[in-house]
C-alpha cells in the first residue's frame, strides 16, 4: 500500500516537471541566437567603355577602382576593383554596395596600397550623390585606365607640355606632348647630363627625370617646384612607372 502511495507521488512530481519544462519553453524563455546579413547604403553602378586596366604591374601596389571617399579622410572608405582580363575597349557594367551616408565623393580612380586616390578619371560630388536614387549611376564613358596614360593625361598635359610641346616648340627639344613623349622620354639620352638616360626602364635613380623631379639641387634643372605637396603622390607614381619597367 505505501509502496503504491510513494509511486503515484513520484508521477505526480514528474508531471509537475514536465508542466512547468513546457511551459518555459512556450513562454520563449530559451533563447535562440540569429544572424543578420547588412544591406547597409546604396549601390553605385559603373558603366563605361575602358582600356588599360591590366597594364598596372603586378606587385606595384596600383588598383584600378570605383572608391567612395569622405570629407575627412583621403583613404577610401569603400572600394571595388575592375575585374581583370577585360579587352581593351571592353563595355562594363559593375556595381558596388555599401556606399554608407559619410561617403561624399565617388571616383573612377587609381589608388595605392594605403587606399589614397593617386589619378581620378571620373567622380561624382556630395551634391550629385544627395540626389541620387538608391543606385547611383556612374556613366563615365570611354576611358584609357593605363599607367602611362594616366601619367601623360594627368602629369605631362596638365604640368609640362606648357614648356615642352603645347606651342610647337619645347624646351631642351623635349616634347612631352601625348603621341611624343614615350619615345622622346625612354632610353633618349638627357642634353643636359649628356651621360645619363632621361628615362632608363628599370633604374629610377639612374634615370634624369627621377632627378629632376626629386633631387633638388641634382642637376641644373630642377622641377621639384612643380608639384605641391598634395601632389606628391604624382612623382611616386612616375617612379613606379620607371621602376617597374617604363611600358607605354
């Protein structure tokens, strides 16, 4: 008799348990951790005809980039790549999330190993952006994105053909002119140091324009006043091109 009293107490508690087990778990109380994927920002949408992309020697620390900057930084704060391997002359069509509220500037662009804009060949401003849709169209046109016609469109025309081609005349005979300045530059021996090559591909420190440019008081004609201190990046960029090889 007790021994039938003692189990219908202990089926009695058991009951009581899985009661209140129940009930834990309907009322939500066992927690369930979950995950979210963030769509944060808009989406920027390139769309031009381009040439040049793989001409950036490898391991020179140069991408060519859509890249979103903001007011107070000159590093990207987001970027994408051009795909490599396209055709010269290839139509693109590519698209870049995350382009968040402190991006205020987006660029077409090259940048360096430490995402800073050496060359800008197409860029949207803050007020183009504000009043943009939730894909911001970048219709940037045809566009040679090679390293030697980024260094003549944006160096040698903006800052040297004014002396050296742009009238029909250049100083020392040197025309930096775009279709003339490859081959009146590369392994052309200087007129000033008549022993040293204006650029000699492979030996930047070997090469006049590397002095002229860097070297103040180097040779008799220095141009390091040319370029600001903003502008810095610009030499590097000239140096690179000598030292990994001076293609055209």
């Amino acid at each position: 008799m007790k021994e039938e009293f003692m189990r219908k107490i202990v089926l009695f508690l058991a009951l009581c348990f899985f009661i209140l087990g129940f009930s834990s778990c309907d009322e939500g109380r066992i927690e369930v951790k979950r995950s979210t994927i963030s769509n944060e920002g808009r989406i920027a949408r390139l769309i031009a005809n381009v040439s040049g992309v793989d001409n950036w020697p490898s391991g020179s620390g140069y991408s060519v980039v859509i890249a979103g900057y903001g007011d107070d930084s000159q590093y990207a704060i987001v970027t994408r790549s051009l795909p490599m391997g396209l055709e010269e002359g290839a139509d693109i069509d590519i698209t870049m999330s995350g382009v968040t509220d402190d991006v205020t500037s987006l660029r077409l662009c090259i940048i360096n190993r430490l995402r800073e804009c050496v060359a800008t060949f197409y860029e949207l401003g803050s007020d183009e952006l504000s009043s943009a849709s939730d894909t911001i169209r970048m219709e940037a046109g045809t566009v040679n994105l090679g390293m030697y016609s980024t260094i003549q469109n944006q160096i040698f025309d903006t800052k040297c053909i004014s002396c050296h081609g742009s009238t029909g005349s250049a100083a020392r005979g040197l025309f930096l002119t775009d279709g003339e300045s490859y081959n009146a530059l590369v392994n052309q021996y200087s007129r000033v140091e008549t022993d040293m090559l204006l650029v000699s591909p492979g030996n930047v420190s070997e090469s006049f324009l590397y002095n002229v440019l860097n070297e103040e008081g180097a040779t008799s004609m220095s141009h390091i006043d040319l370029f600001s201190e903003d502008e810095q990046l610009q030499i590097t960029l000239i140096d690179d091109w000598i030292e990994y090889g001076a293609d055209e």
